[in-house]
C-alpha cells in the first residue's frame, strides 16, 4: 500500500487544527471520505437526481440502477447469496432494532434467553432489553475473561436450548476484541438459536463472509467505511427475512393496499419504507469500489502493522492503562493515569489530534473495567507511524501538563 498516494484522496486531512497538522485517530466513530465518494454523491445530486422504482422518466430509472447496484456491490462484498438478503437502513442502531423489533417480538417467549456480552455497543443491548421486558424472557450475559476477550467454553456454558437469540459485536468498539464469531454461530445453532452480529467494526477493517460465518443476521453502518453518514445495511438469511413483518409501514414497501388491509412488497424492498437512502446508498457503492481497489487483504495488513507500533509506542509511556487484548483491532483504548479522558482528548486535540474519549456508548463495559471513560484512538488505511509518533508526543506532553498527579 502506497500510504502517501492513499492519504491523498482524502481531503479533510490536508488541514491544521489549532495550527498544527490533523492526526485523525478516530475512525472507530466514523471513517474519513475519499474523493471518489465525496464526488459520487455530488453526481448523483447534480446529474441524477431523483426517486428510486417509481418513475420510468430517464432520471428515474438512472438512480435506481445506481440504487439496485449498490446494493449488489454490498452483497458481493460480504459474500451474501442474494440481493434479497441485503437490506439499507440507517445504520447498525436501526439494523439491529429492527431484527429485535420484528423478529426478537415474534420469536421471543416468557421463559426464553437472550445472550449477550457485555463488551457490546449500547445498540446491541437496549433493543435486547426491550424484547426481555416485552416478552418476559431472560437477558444473560456471557462473562469476559480477564484481558476482555471471550472464551468458548463460557459460550457453551451459557447458551442453553433456551437460548432464543445470540447477539454479539464481530469486534469490540472499546477493547479491540475480535471475537470467533463462526464458531459462537456454531454453538448457537446446536441449540436452536439464531445468532446476530454488529459488524460495525468488522465490516470495514476485514474481509467478511457471511456464509462462511453462517450468523443469520449481520448490521454494519457505511460511514465507519468511507462511506457518507445515514447509511447502513442489515443482512440477514432469506427464509427469516421472509418469515418477518416490516417495522415500518408507508410507500415503497407495499404491494396493494386495500381499505382495510395491505400486502408487502418482495424483499428487500418490504423493510425499506419511504423515500429510501438514495445519495447515502450510492455513496456507499462508491466507498465499496474504493475499498476493493485497495483490497481488504492490505488494508488489514497496514493497520495491524500500525496496531502493533501503537501498543509498542503507548506500552512504554510511565503511567498509562490499556485495555484490552494483546491480539487486537485497529484501536488501542487507554487512561493516563488520575487524569480523566476528556482531559486528555482536550490536551490532545490542542496538538491537532483527534481521539475519543467517554464511554463509548459501552456503559456496562466501563462499570466491568472499573472505569468512569477512556481515550481511544483507532486507526484505519490512511494512518502513518508518525501520525503515533505524534500521538506519543502529545501524550508525553499531557503528561507534563498533569505532572502533579504522575
């Protein structure tokens, strides 16, 4: 990978911050945009803009061929058997809800389980917790091993023939985990479960297959993947997409409609009501196209060979907790010392580098690492050693500010 020619294509880095150049270490909130996308969504304004399956003038028909490609750029993507099986939404948040709401409701009884972690993002455990209060059932919580990973033992051990549904972040936003979703998917099924994975940071950083993880429903978001924000996408296995009713009623997703009752569209098309996510859907085809030229096999190289200088590099500096596995995402999620998160960001972002800092919409995971927040920073394609240089720098200097506390 040609880092510099790849940095390149993006414009928001060419920038200082509080006079210094960017460092972006937050693409785990969500990833830059390259030109191609950027340029893809202005054509569509321009050129073609209009609404999709409805009229047969040429614009018309024009966007709804970049819609439907799109779409069937995703489902070579992650490997999916049918564009039938990929549905656009808004993001991982509504993918995941609307498994829960149409078919967590519909399949879910008193006396049943759901199994989670607790390494999962707030958007993999609320919609769980309404489907438990709804339903009478049982959320349980797989148990973490000490350095925050999950062992399969513990799976087999809580995954009964109880056990409805299986849900379970592909890589945790916090720790970095990448958890062995195949053969979670495995032991869901030999006992009658359905298993479900946000693959929000999956999708962007590894090569995904859905049939070969054989998860029966799988969420990613597009903007964590060069992609415009506002897009998202939920695959799930035909024959359950089929069995499940739509969550959201109104034109598009409608077959004929009667005074006093209606039928649904095929799928995909039945959980895609209203005017659908045009400009986001064809941007997301773009950040796709851009992603395949550089091929998910180097993009995954280059960023664990930057995970790797990042743990080295942040592992030396006195009075710093990381958290999280040795074998690792593209993130490295740590506390200075008595100094609190936002503080750090703050000190950070004075030196023009960008890291998170908070909870990380993973409250439960805070309370099992006894923490209030953490920083993060995480990484993706355009990332340099110097830009963790710089990180190191700043943290150094941060340091000094806090000095009293060290």
């Amino acid at each position: 990978m040609d880092i510099a020619s790849i940095r390149e294509e993006f414009p928001v880095l060419d920038q200082k911050v509080n006079g210094h150049p960017l460092v972006y270490l937050d693409s785990t909130a969500t990833a830059q945009k390259p030109r191609s996308v950027i340029e893809a969504v202005d054509h569509y304004y321009r050129h073609d803009n209009a609404n999709v399956h409805r009229g047969v003038h040429t614009l018309g028909t024009r966007a709804t061929d970049l819609y439907e490609g799109a779409r069937d750029k995703v489902r070579r993507f992650i490997h999916a058997n049918s564009t039938a099986e990929i549905i656009f939404t808004r993001g991982t948040t509504t993918s995941l809800n609307i498994v829960a709401q149409s078919y967590g409701l519909a399949n879910v009884r008193e006396g049943d389980e759901i199994v989670i972690s607790p390494m999962e993002h707030h958007s993999n455990i609320i919609p769980w917790q309404q489907v438990a209060k709804a339903t009478g059932a049982t959320l349980t919580y797989l148990p973490l091993q000490e350095d925050g990973t999950i062992s399969l033992e513990d799976v087999r051990e809580t995954v009964t023939s109880n056990t409805k549904i299986v849900a379970i972040a592909h890589v945790s936003n916090v720790l970095g985990t990448v958890n062995p979703v195949k053969e979670i998917a495995n032991i869901a099924h030999e006992n009658g479960a359905v298993i479900v994975v946000d693959g929000a940071q999956g999708v962007p950083h590894m090569e995904v297959n859905v049939q070969d993880l054989d998860c029966d429903f799988y969420a990613f978001s597009g903007h964590k993947m060069c992609a415009p924000t506002g897009i998202g996408v939920l695959y799930g296995k035909k024959e359950l997409l089929e069995a499940m009713e739509p969550v959201e009623f109104g034109g598009e997703m409608i077959d004929f409609v009667h005074l006093y009752e209606s039928t649904w569209k095929e799928l995909p098309w039945k959980f895609e009501g209203g005017t659908p996510i045009i400009a986001g859907a064809i941007g997301l085809g773009a950040a796709i196209d851009f992603l395949n030229e550089i091929g998910m096999d180097h993009i995954s190289a280059h960023e664990q060979k930057i995970t790797s200088y990042a743990m080295e590099r942040l592992s030396s500096i006195e009075g710093i907790d990381i958290y999280g596995p040795k074998e690792r995402a593209a993130l490295v999620t740590f506390n200075l010392n008595e100094v609190h998160s936002h503080d750090t960001a703050t000190i950070l972002d004075s030196f023009g580098i960008a890291v998170r800092a908070g909870h990380h919409c993973a409250q439960p995971l805070m309370k099992w690492l006894d923490v209030t927040a953490t920083a993060r920073a995480s990484f993706y394609l355009y990332n340099t050693e110097e830009e963790i240089d710089r990180l190191v720098e700043g943290l150094t200097k941060a340091k000094e500010y806090f000095g009293d506390v060290f």
